[in-house]
C-alpha cells in the first residue's frame, strides 16, 4: 500500500530555516547558540564534516531569532547567509541583495555594494548604511562554509589579499556600535590552525567558538523518531536500535544517516502494508547505513541514458570535487559556464546529468531541482560525506588527484624546460604523460584550476615525445645496419666454410689417393724384390745343377 505523505528527512544537503518543525534533536544547542550570541558578536560555529554545522545554524538558530528567543534583542532580524568562494566581497554583495537589502532589480547593485565594501575596513558598515535595512533592525550574517576562505587563499596573492581584507570586513562590523551587527561563521574543526593565517581571526574565534558536541543516543533517537511522527509515520523500535548502533557516535555519519532515513522512508512509502511502520525490512531492502547513499548514487549513473553520459558524469563530479593536500576532501563549487568548459561539453548535456543527480529523493547535487541553472548558477555536491561513502566517486576522486599531479609536474618540468633548467621527458615520465593525456583529455580550462601554462606543458609533451621518437628511430636504423653487417659477416663466413670444406675434401683426396699410390708403389716394390730373389734363386740353382 502506498501513502502520499511527505519525506520528513532531507536527505544529504542541510536543513533549511523553513524546515525547523522536522528539526530535532538540537534543542540544547540551540539554546546555547543564542546564549553566546547575547555576548559575542562574532560566533564561530565549529565542527567535523556533516556534524551538522549548517542545519544547527539554518533550522535552529534563524527560526530562533525570528521567534524572538534571544533575550534583549526582539524578532526584528534580517538575515544575510552565503558562502564565501573564490570571491568572497561579491558573494557578499549578492547576498545582501538577495537579502532584499537592495533592489534586485538593480543590474549594477552588486559591483557597487563590492566597491563599498573594497573601499576601507568599515566597508561592511558603510554598505548596511547605504542599504534599505531600517536602523532599529538586528542584522545576522551568516557565512557557511568558512573554509572556503582558505583554499582559495592559498590560489593565489589576490585571493589572499581579499581574504584578508573580507575577514577585517566582518570582524569590524561586528564592532560597530553604530548597528546592531551580528557575524555568524561555520568552519569544519579540521581549519582551525588556518585561522591564524588572517590578522584577526584566531582570537576572535577564540572569543566566540562554539564547538559542536556529539548528539547523544536519546537526541540521535529524537532525530530519527519525531521527523517520522511529523511526516505521519512511524518507526519501529527494532529498526531504531540498529540505526542507533549502526550510526556510532560518530558525529560525521549524520548526514549519511538523514540520507538512509530519506531513502527508507521512500522505500516504505511504495511497499507496506496497512499499519505496519517503517521496518527493518525496508532498511535492508535500501542496503543499510554502509550502503544506502552508494547504492543509490549508483542506481542513478545506471540510469543516465548513454555511455556518453556516463562519461561526463565522472566529469562534472571529478570537477566539483578535489582532495587537498593533506588528503582531506573538499567540495569545489564551480559556476555553471565554468564547469561546462572544464568538462568540454554543451550546458544542456551537463543539465542532464545534474538534473538526475538533483530531483526530489536525490539530494546529491544543489542546487535542488526546482532552481533554474544558468550560467551563473554555482553548482555543488550538497555535501562533503558523499566522496567518501560513495565509493565510485571516491575512485573518481583519486583519479582527479592523481591527473593533477600529472599536470602540474609536466607543467613545473616544461618550464624548467624553456630556462635550460630540465631536458625532455623520458620514459617513464614520457608514458605516464602520454598516457595521461589520451585518457583525460584535458584542457585549458581543466588545467588552469591547479597551474597555468598549459599550452607550454603539452607543447613540451610534445616536443619530449618527438625527440624520444627520433632517438628510437635513429636507434632501430642503427640496430638494422648492425644486424645487416652481421648477416654479411655471416654469409662470408658461411662461405669462406663452405670453400675450406672443399679444399679439405680436396685435399683429402689427394692425400688418400697419395696414400694409395704409395702403398700401391711399397706393394709393386716388394714385388720386385721378391721376384729378383726368385730370378736370383733359379739362377743359382741353375748355375749348380750345370756344374754337377
């Protein structure tokens, strides 16, 4: 028996604000949020990847504030949430539109909101003032995401001057006493020491950290149970204690756990009976905790409709994704006319791939299905948790990790290269390039994520393998004329055998037959001899008989 009742648990991506009545198990921490935020101005959420971080924040905190929760401060919030990028003062600039604090319909609002905001220090303050927000309203900005700030200040000294002087802009408005400012920041627990890097930060992190803690077993139950009772069903005690052991206290397995609860829930919805809750029947039928989110990003890569498409998936996820340095995971958010470039292919076989990857029941990339996607649309895996627990996309991300470290050591030789610094590729170098290239068939766009000089690097590519190609041949010619010569030398040694072995036939002969004359020449010799002796003999006899 189906039911049409709604899917209570979102599945991989965060809660969002307007999702608090199916958000649980956060009750305490909630009210701890709002209780630092009385006297920090500036509060740095922190935690492991998929500690929930976004949804304390998103379905917690905002719905908190706008119900008037936190004391002394009323229910006259703005709020202002994004993620910082690879430019942080324009994403800013966006959001506060989007925040309806400018007019959207202002095609020149953003690049103005950026100038004001690049102009000093104060520059966050001065765009609030020049905005249509009323002064008696409390402004909350959320910056999710926070790392981000960090592994695109490491790209380049443009990215980290911003970086710098985005943290100053934030740390300033916080400040103020001219408005009521708040700063609102997530970061994963593993960032921490980067803090440092920006003047300011560590201590205002200090200032204002809140750690997230663990979920206890009873809140982990409250997540699992009370979304269930809200969307109209039920889950049995039996399939609540194995997803309570299955899950640990590992705080990272939230995400995958909101994920096989989504898809359990989906499963029970097409296939139970009347009365019968969620059960561990349609757990297992979804293949449990290990292998729910696998499985089912693998049933969707089944369903693209070519080989092709396929293909292009690997793509746009190894585009999206990245492992860092110290091999953590990253997700690389890419704007849409950007990542169809990296991929080499057209924006409508692109929205295939994503389109499937972001229906309703598939929460593996955002944005969701329902917002259009142009070519200003960021697209993202909706969280860090699916590189390592989908073990296709872990490969894939290996991979991508391995063709990178192809590039940029061609691209660091080819410019070795031109200053008389490195010579030419060889094997196994050469191989391992050529093959690179023939497999990844990377371009320019592809390559300018990790190092410039593309067009250098294959060029080099090239050259290495012409040269290397001419060598072999030069050394396949030479190895013909020697083996030429030796079929010569061979051939007049044969025949120069072939000659001594007549003469000595001949000479064989001779001696044989010589043999023969002289054993011929001794036989007629004692012939003689003894034919004298007889003619001597008969004479003598003749002599005596004539004197008798």
């Amino acid at each position: 028996m189906a039911t049409d009742s709604m899917t209570p648990f979102p599945g991989l991506r965060p809660f969002g604000e307007e999702e608090d009545y199916l958000f649980f198990g956060r009750e305490d921490q909630t009210n701890d949020l709002l209780k630092l935020l009385r006297t920090q101005r500036f509060l740095a959420v922190v935690g492991t990847s998929g500690s929930g971080k976004s949804s304390l924040v998103r379905a917690g905190m905002l719905p908190a504030l706008y119900g008037g929760t936190m004391a002394g401060a009323g229910s006259d919030w703005e709020t202002v949430v994004f993620r910082p990028g690879g430019d942080p003062l324009l994403n800013l600039a966006e959001a506060m539109i989007a925040a309806d604090l400018y007019d959207p319909e202002d095609a020149e609002a953003p690049f103005r909101i950026r100038a004001t905001l690049s102009r000093s220090r104060q520059g966050l303050v001065q765009a609030v003032e020049y905005s249509d927000l009323p002064r008696e309203s409390n402004l909350l900005i959320v910056v999710d995401q926070f790392e981000e700030l960090f592994r695109y200040r490491g790209v380049s000294g443009k990215h980290q001057e911003q970086a710098s002087a985005f943290v100053k802009l934030l740390l300033n408005a916080a400040r103020t006493e001219d408005r009521s400012i708040f700063v609102v920041i997530t970061m994963r627990s593993d960032y921490l020491g980067d803090c440092a890097h920006l003047s300011g930060l560590a201590e205002a992190v200090n200032d204002g950290k809140y750690l997230i803690p663990k979920l206890t077993r009873d809140q982990r139950r409250d997540a699992i149970v009370k979304p269930a009772a809200v969307g109209g069903g039920k889950i049995s005690e039996s399939l609540v204690q194995q997803l309570l052991n299955d899950v640990g206290e590992d705080a990272d397995q939230l995400p995958i756990l909101q994920h096989a609860l989504m898809r359990i829930w989906d499963f029970w919805q097409q296939d139970h009976d009347e009365g019968e809750p969620v059960a561990l029947r349609h757990y297992d039928a979804v293949g449990g905790i290990a292998n729910a989110l696998s499985n089912h990003a693998d049933e969707v890569y089944d369903d693209l409709p070519t080989e092709e498409s396929r293909g292009l998936a690997r793509k746009v996820f190894q585009a999206i994704t990245e492992r860092g340095g110290d091999e953590r995971g990253i997700r690389r958010p890419t704007r849409m006319d950007k990542l169809c470039e990296i991929v080499a292919a057209t924006p409508e076989d692109v929205s295939i791939i994503l389109d499937a990857y972001r229906q309703v029941g598939r929460t593996f990339v955002m944005p969701l299905e329902g917002t259009e996607i142009t070519a200003e649309t960021v697209v993202d895996i909706s969280h860090e948790s699916l590189m390592r627990v989908w073990r296709r996309l872990s490969r894939w991300v290996e991979e991508e990790s391995q063709n990178a470290r192809v590039y940029t050591r061609l691209s660091e030789t080819a410019s070795l290269y031109h200053r008389d610094l490195a010579g030419v590729y060889r094997d196994p170098d050469l191989a391992i390039a050529l093959s690179w290239r023939e497999q990844a068939q990377p371009n320019g766009a592809w390559a300018r994520r990790y190092r410039e000089g593309f067009t250098e690097a294959i060029k080099f590519l090239e050259e290495s393998y012409e040269t290397t190609h001419a060598e072999e041949i030069a050394k396949e010619e030479s190895r013909e004329r020697e083996l030429e010569q030796a079929k010569l030398v061979a051939s007049l040694q044969a025949r120069a055998k072939k000659r001594l072995s007549v003469l000595l036939g001949c000479i064989a002969i001779a001696l044989v037959a010589s043999v023969i004359m002289y054993v011929d020449s001794l036989e007629q010799r004692e012939v003689a001899v003894e034919s004298r002796a007889e003619a001597e003999k008969s004479a003598a006899e003749s002599q005596r008989l004539a004197k008798e």
